[in-house]
C-alpha cells in the first residue's frame, strides 16, 4: 500500500462559510498514480468541520439554520469565560461534526452519491486561514 499527503489552503470568511471541496479531492487523486483505496480528508485545527451534503443553497442555508439551533449564539459558554473569546459554540459545534472523512476510491473515481459532496465548514467566529491534510491510501 501507498500513502500520499497533499494539502489543501484557502482563507475563509468566518463563521458559516462552507467550501465545496470535493474537486480539490478529485484533483489530489488524479494528481497520483493511485486505483483504489481510501482517501482522508482531514481538517487541521479545532473549530472547523469536514462533512459531506448536496451542495445547494436552499440546503446549505438549512444546515446552518439546524447548527444554529444546536449551539445558538445568545447563549453563554464556559468556554468563552475561561478564555475570554466568542468561540465556545464554534468548538461545540466542530465536536459534533468532526474534523475529518473517509472517501472510498475505486478506478481513481470517488465513491460518492449522485448529489454528495465533501464540504469544509467554518465555525470559527472570525475568517481564517485553513489548512486540509488530504491523505491517499492506496494501490
């Protein structure tokens, strides 16, 4: 088996902004001699999330909308008293989600659904610059 890391950078704008991700996926694949295996896609850091959804509005907006109900804005966090910041349900919200994926590959093809995509979500309160470990397994 062989195992190739690449990374993904971009500058997000801050809370709620979601990138489609899965051509940079598809590109790192293509980019290796690889068939089949198992791809990882992992988010470095610990207040932004790697998931998958159907990447249209209507849907991107509910899923902020679900998020925001999870881990609201108008309440107090432990977090932000011991650490005198805003983020506490940007971390909570990063737990529930998680930072990372597993994407099966076969013939240098995603396995993924007619309408999944692999999406990066910022929960942070403020933009960021982020880095994504793309890591290929396979042969």
């Amino acid at each position: 088996m062989v195992i190739i890391t690449k990374f993904l950078e971009f500058r997000t704008k801050g809370e709620n902004d979601i990138k489609n991700i899965t051509e940079d996926v598809r590109n790192a694949l293509n980019e290796t001699n690889l068939e089949n295996g198992i791809i990882l896609v992992f988010a470095v850091g610990a207040t932004g999330a790697i998931t998958t959804i159907e990447y249209e509005n209507g849907l991107l907006n509910d899923f902020i909308s679900a998020l925001t109900r999870i881990a609201p804005k108008d309440i107090a966090y432990e977090h932000g008293k011991r650490r005198n910041d805003d983020n506490g349900r940007s971390h909570v919200k990063s737990s529930l989600l998680k930072p990372d994926l597993n994407v099966p590959f076969k013939a240098k093809n995603l396995i993924l659904g007619t309408w999944q995509q692999i999406i990066f979500v910022e929960l942070d309160t403020r933009p960021r610059e982020r880095k994504i470990v793309v890591q290929i397994m396979g042969e």
